[in-house]
C-alpha cells in the first residue's frame, strides 16, 4: 500500500485541480495530508527547511525582476509604438498586418516575456485595425494569440527560468539553447502567413495607399528608429550580457529592470502613479508564482520522501521502455494536461516525478527543458482553457466570437506541434549554441 501513496497522492492533486481548487493551496493542503500519513509529526520539521531553500533561492530572483521588466514596458508605450511602426512598413504587403504582429510580438517576447501583457496589449492595438482592413477574424485573432505567447520560448522567459530551476540546468544554458527553436518558430509563423497571402489574398488585405503614403512624407527614420533601436537595444543588454558570460541570469534581469524604467523614462511615462502600478502588479504576480512554488517544493518533498520517484523509475525501467518511447508519453501528457490546467501547475506537478527517470535514462536535460518549454507553450493557446484564447476574448468586439479565436489558433498549433517534432528528431537545434558558445 506504501508504494501506491505516492501515485494516489499525485491523482488526488490532478483531480483536486481539475476540479477549480486553487493550486497552492491544493498542493500544500494534499502535501500536508499525505506527509502526516507518510511520515507522521516529523514532517513539520522538514517543511520549513526546503520551503526556506525554495525562497532563496538566487536563481529565482530573477522572477520578479523579469516581470517588473516586462509590466514596467507595458507602461511605456513601446508596444503600441512598434505596432503602428511595423503595419505601417509592411502595409503595401498582403498580410503585412499579420506579418508585423509576429514581428513585434517577438521583440516583445524578447524584452518582456510575459504573456498576458503581450496578448492583451497587441490585441488592444492590433485587432481593431486589422479588422477594418478587412482580416478574416479568425485570422487575426490566432496570429495574435499566437504572437502573444512567444514569451514562452524565447528568452527572456520565466518558463525556462522555472524549468531551469526544476531541472537543475543553468538558465543561462535554457536561454541559448532556446534560441534557435524560439526564432525557428517565428519563421514557421511568417511563412504560414506569407504562402496564405498569396493562395487566400482575401482573408488579408493590404494597407491603404493613403495611410502608407502619410507614414513616408513624414520622418520615417525617426519613427522606425525610436520603435525598434529601443527595445533592441534593451535586449541586447539583457540577453548579450548572458550569452556573454558578463553576467548571471538573475544580475541581466537586474539590468533589464533598471533599462525598463530608464525607457519608461525616456518615453516620458513614468511617474509616481505609474511606478506604484507596475509595483502593485509585479507583487501580485510574483507572489502568484511563489506561492505555487512553496506548495510545489511541499508536493515534491513528500513525494520523494515516500520514494515515488524511484517507485516511477522502477516501473519505467521494468516496463523496458525506451527512452524515445517514455519522451513521446511525457510530451503527449503535457499536451494533454495544457488542456485543462496552468502551465505553472504542469512545471511544478508534472516536471518533478519525471526528472528522475530522464536522468536514469542518460537524456539531456535542456533538450528536455526546451521540449518541455516549447509543449507548455502550446497550452497557452489550447482550447478549452487556453490562456491566451481568455485574454485575448477580454478584449474584442462582439462581433468576435469564441469560435473566431479556436478556429483561428488551430493553423498555429499544427505549426507548434510541427515544431516541437523538429526538436525532437533533431536534438542539435536545441544542444548546438550552447555548444559553441561554451567552446569559445
């Protein structure tokens, strides 16, 4: 009976959470019942060691420093300068609306990284003008959504900072060996919108002559410059000062933070009611992840405690399965789960119990890490419960409906899954740059 604790234990949490109890509390409340069961008083003396650890954890700082980066750029207005910017260059292009939403929603993806802002900020811009263009809905609203949830795979990203932290690889390894597969995908995207421009030119037309002759007869290098060389270079600080071994993830979060709020500055929106805002909000946020984390580190304590990881190594390795075979089932089962519940309670649930047997079967685990960050990035955007999808339906007109934003993200999680196939039979996408860069 000891032996299936461990496994009854990690059903009652799925189920708790697949009912609509909150997760910290589901993890810490099931942790706390099974470790009295388990290990009886004696584990209120171990809780607070590992929950002391988790909250110093120094890779982790650079959790809230990534939000604040990203919550004070939001402030700034850079979004909306890029977008204008970017329709305005392609205009002429079938799809150049489309085309310049993946595009700005990268450099976002690349300077801020969070989510929700992206989503919500690009369709607060975007949409109304691609549909007066005349943008099928359902196109819009999937190359928005989509777009949106980049911060996922492209670092600056607080998935693979978590994953890093879960899977013991430095997040500065995370952050290079994403690149490839998290620009990769940017290119998938622009070729999926460029090929239906051409075959399906009615469901994207091109701007009007008007709009693109007003943008050239005013000073179009001074717009494009202050929309792109900004936020570039925000990038480059925080992402060169990593690949360049100049500084530790946490300390470019740093550095990022402090160039959020120098832009902001620049831009000329910061102010006493702006900064309490994005410190109000990089609190709730911070405090969300955290408070999953304590109950994640209470979840694993106990399920490692009663061995369940060695229980599950055990039975993979009676099983004999391949390691190929095990990867496909974990992949399968994060996509599944990206269904029905948060990409934070996968990381923290999911991710723990499978390590072990990864690290049994000799796999590499950023390869892992980047697979795992590229999947959770496709429960953004899965219905019913796609994060991105409720975002986004936040913010549109009526006339929009649920069925415009389902129909419409389907193309782009074809392509993520495409994508996720490459990764996994050409592992060098993920491995190579880290590679290179270690070797000079």
């Amino acid at each position: 009976m000891m032996e299936m604790l461990p496994f009854i234990m990690f059903a009652t949490v799925f189920l708790l959470l697949l009912l609509g109890y909150p997760v910290a509390l589901t993890l810490g409340g099931v942790s706390v019942l099974f470790g009295m069961i388990a290990f009886g008083t004696d584990f209120f003396a171990l809780l607070p060691l590992r929950i002391w650890g988790t909250m110093t954890n120094y890779v982790l700082m650079a959790v809230p420093l990534f939000i604040f980066m990203g919550v004070m750029l939001e402030k700034s207005g850079i979004a909306e300068k890029l977008l204008e910017t970017m329709g305005l260059l392609f205009g002429r292009f079938r799809g150049g609306l489309a085309i310049s939403v993946v595009i700005v929603g990268t450099l976002l993806a690349a300077s801020t990284g969070i989510v929700g802002a992206t989503v919500v900020t690009m369709g607060l811009m975007s949409l109304p003008s691609m549909l007066k263009r005349g943008y099928d809905p359902a196109l819009a609203t999937g190359t928005i959504a989509a777009s949106g949830t980049l911060g996922q795979i492209i670092p600056p990203s607080i998935v693979l900072v978590l994953l890093g932290s879960i899977l013991n690889v430095p997040v500065g390894d995370m952050f290079i060996g994403a690149m490839v597969p998290g620009l990769l995908l940017v290119s998938l995207y622009l070729i999926y919108i460029t090929v239906l421009g051409i075959f399906r030119p009615s469901l994207m037309p091109g701007a009007p002559v008007s709009e693109i002759r007003a943008f050239k007869g005013g000073r179009p290098w001074k717009t494009i410059v202050e929309a792109f060389v900004i936020p570039f270079m925000l990038v480059v600080a925080v992402l060169g000062s990593i690949f360049a071994g100049i500084a530790s993830p946490t300390e470019a979060a740093a550095i990022g933070a402090f160039g959020a709020l120098l832009l902001t500055l620049f831009q000329r929106k910061l102010s006493v009611d702006v900064l309490k805002s994005v410190m109000r909000e990089t609190t709730w946020l911070t405090s969300m992840v955290f408070i999953i984390l304590v109950g994640a580190s209470a979840f694993s304590l106990v399920f490692r405690g009663m061995h369940g990881d060695r229980h599950l190594s055990d039975m993979i390795m009676q099983a004999n399965f391949q390691p190929e075979y095990f990867l496909v089932i974990v992949m399968v089962g994060v996509f599944i789960a990206g269904f029905f519940i948060d990409f934070i309670e996968i990381i923290f649930i999911i991710v723990p119990v499978v390590v072990p047997v990864f690290m049994a079967f000799g796999v590499d685990l950023l390869w892992v890490g980047v697979l795992l960050a590229m999947n959770l990035q496709a429960s953004f955007l899965t219905p019913p419960f796609g994060f991105s999808l409720f975002y986004l339906k936040g913010v549109v007109p009526k006339e929009v409906t649920t069925g415009h934003l389902y129909r419409g993200i389907i193309p782009f999680i074809v392509i993520q899954l495409f994508m996720l196939s490459l990764i996994i039979l050409f592992p060098e996408l993920v491995t190579w740059l880290p590679e290179a860069l270690a070797e000079r």
